[in-house]
C-alpha cells in the first residue's frame, strides 16, 4: 500500500496514477476483509469503484481531447477549456479524499471504526 502511493508521486502517466491509487486503496480493503466484515467491504469497493470509474472516464477525455498524450505535464492548460470534466474531477476526488457527506467518506470511516 505504502510503495504504491509513494510509486504514484513521482509518475508522470496519468493513467498509472490512478491505477496506483488503487493499488493503495487495495490494503484498505483487505481490512474488513480480515475482520469478516462483508457488508464493509462490498460497501467500500462498490463506492471505490463508481468514483474511480469516473476518474478513468475523465482519464479517457483529456487523453482523447490531447491527442492521446499520457502525459501530466502537458494537463495545466485544460482546466478552463473542459469545466464540466474538471467540475466530475473535483466530485470524485472528494469522494476518494473522505469529503464529508459523501459516500467515500461513510465508506473509509466505518473501516477505521
């Protein structure tokens, strides 16, 4: 879990982020699972994976709008020209950072409880 998410700091393919981070999320989900906590656990990976989806859709526009360049470095210049992908970005990355009163945070705090 720990050498994904420091793996992830220092990638530049933005699809490999995202597929680090849940890599990461990976050690997080085997913790109810080794509590015998199936509700937990079906709760969390179905709600990890409804906003990571959307991360990968988002994932796919700006690869697509960029003439299929992976590259982060290049991403800064498109936050004003895609808002309504930007405004999908922000929702779902608030729901992967434990935003209050989103299903990601009911998620990750009934594992920590």
């Amino acid at each position: 879990m720990l050498l994904a998410r420091i793996r992830a700091l220092y990638e530049n393919d933005l699809k490999k982020i995202i597929a680090l981070s849940t890599l990461s999320q990976l050690g997080l989900i085997m913790v109810p699972v080794s509590l015998n906590l199936p509700h937990i656990t079906i709760f969390h990976i179905s709600t990890h994976a409804i906003f990571k989806a959307l991360l990968f859709i988002r994932a796919g526009c700006l690869i697509s709008i960029n003439s299929h360049i992976q590259d982060l470095r290049i991403y800064g210049q498109f936050t004003n020209a895609t808002p309504i992908i930007t405004a999908s970005t922000i929702i779902s990355l608030s729901a992967i950072i434990r935003v209050p009163f989103i299903a990601g945070y009911y998620s990750k705090h009934a594992i920590i409880e």
